[in-house]
C-alpha cells in the first residue's frame, strides 16, 4: 500500500508549533530558526491545499482545520516514537538525553556523572533542565527525574528519593524565630511551581494558614528550589529545607532547623520512562546505575 503523506518533517514542525502556539517557541525547542519553522509550516500548508494557521502581527492560532489536525499529528509521531524504541535489537545509539528537575541535576546527578561515564564510558549523557512538560519519547528525551507522587499513567517510575520538610534559615535569621507568631514576621521564602511549600508544611504542622499571617502572600518568589536554598543562606528569609537536599547547608552550619517539626513530604524524586524505552541498553544501564546509587544511600 502507498501511502499519500507530507513531508514527515514538516509535521513535527507543525505539532511544535500548534502546542506552543508559537514559531519562535517551537523554533527554539527544535534547535531551528523561526523563519525555517515558519517555512516549514508553509509547505505543509500549501501540500494539504489548507491553512493550518491564523497569523496576526503578535499573535498565532490555529484554524479549526489546524485543531482537527494537530492531536492526530500528535498520535501519529508519537506511535512512530514508540514502534522505533520497541524495535527487537535495536543497536545502540550511544546517546542518552536525561531530563531533570533543576535542583536534582545541580545537587545530585551533575557531581555523580563522571562516575556513571566512568562505568558506562560508551553512552553519552545528554541533560535538559528546561521547565517543561516532557512526552516520552517524542520529545527526544529518554528519561526524566520528577518531583511528584508516581502518578504518571502508562510510564514506568521507579522512586529515587524521599524528602523531609522542615523550615531552615541562617543562624542569624534563625535566633529570632521561637514561636509561629516570630515565624510569621520573618520574611518567607517561595518556591513556585512546587506542591508543598508552606501551605503544606502549615497543615501538615497543624498550623491553621493564618498562623503564618501574610506572609503567604509576601516575601521573595523563586523559580527552583536551589534558589530559595541559596537566598536563605544569605540571610534573605526562611525557606522550607528539603532534606536530604538541604543537608550540606545545614552540615556546615550555613543553615540551621527552625522551629519543627520536620514531616515526611508526600512527594519524592522519581526516574521516569516510557515502558518501551526500558528495551533501550542505554536507558537500562542508566535506570540500573540510579537503583545501585541510591540503595547504597548516596
């Protein structure tokens, strides 16, 4: 059977462009320009003999035949992501692209690489911190480090680590925080992008939200956690520590525990993939590398 398809390329292009409802943001995760995605999306166009898009001066958006396209498209790429990573012996490719949560990557996978390079000197790792939402394995990545609670339908997780919350602020800061009513005065640390932050760690500590009167709305907001870690060692506020991730900090007496109590978070750090991936020599020397490191404690 002969099949009557466009240029394979210029639907990944297309599927790109229609999520970010943007050339430029498609552009730049593609590694292209905006006028090649741009162009690209035009042959498309003009091979279907349909626009798939409305172009204003600052604005894109797809038509209703771009919306009846685009999921389709989506299926389709991501059918041929999951036949080209099921194929029985594949050979090896050699590369691993590791999607990571900012905060693990720098605290955690980065110091360690050189020894899974050392064990494994063949694969090269290939790392991404972007704040995105990752589909494996369209998106070219073959495994991602989260923080959540294992709920990711139809993908095989396995638990790397869990974490304890606990308020830490410098030793200076940290001396004139006694009770919550002191806590509330202090200048609060925010972590955006996170499900426990305060809020949680108040109702976990049996702390009505008032307790911390406003300072759930003030204070500095940060995008990483590392961040919120870094500015409290400067004595900028109280941030909730996530131990084991906040332990150097607090070994060093940059940071101390404030008040407490420290309570078991309900999420961890997960290693993520999809199922068909596992087949893969390098993701599996990767998954088992991780299993070994943290068994042992690391």
């Amino acid at each position: 059977m002969a099949y009557r398809l466009p240029p394979l390329n210029t639907l990944r292009l297309f599927e790109a462009a229609g999520r970010h409802q943007s050339f430029k943001a498609a552009a730049e995760e593609l590694h292209l320009t905006p006028s090649a995605v741009s162009h690209g999306i035009q042959t498309l166009e003009d091979w279907l003999g349909v626009e798939l898009f409305l172009r204003g001066n600052r604005s894109l958006s797809l038509t209703p035949a771009g919306q009846a396209y685009l999921p389709r498209v989506r299926d389709a790429l991501q059918a041929l992501a999951l036949a080209t990573e099921s194929v029985p012996g594949r050979a090896p490719s050699g590369r691993l692209s590791v999607s990571a949560a900012p905060t693990f990557a720098l605290r955690w996978l980065i110091p360690r690489l050189p020894a899974f390079r050392e064990r494994h000197p063949t694969i090269t790792v290939e790392l991404d911190t972007a704040h995105r939402v990752v589909e494996f394995p369209r998106d070219g990545i073959d495994a991602g480090i989260r923080l959540g609670r294992g709920t990711w339908p139809g993908l095989a997780a396995l638990k790397l680590l869990e974490e304890d919350l606990v308020p830490v602020a410098a030793p200076a800061l940290a001396a004139r925080i006694a009770t919550p009513a002191d806590l509330a005065a202090a200048p609060l640390l925010h972590v955006a992008d996170v499900s426990e932050d305060w809020t949680a760690w108040a109702e976990a500590a049996g702390l009505p939200p008032s307790a911390l009167g406003d300072g759930l709305k003030r204070g500095l907001r940060l995008d990483a956690i590392h961040m919120a870690v870094d500015a409290a060692v400067r004595g900028m506020g109280v941030t909730i520590g996530r131990r084991p991730t906040v332990d150097p900090e607090l070994a060093s007496g940059q940071l101390v525990e404030v008040m407490g109590p420290r309570l078991r978070a309900k999420s961890a750090y997960w290693l993520v993939t999809a199922r068909d991936s596992l087949r893969r020599p390098e993701v599996a020397a990767f998954r088992a590398w991780m299993r070994a490191e943290f068994a042992q404690g690391r």
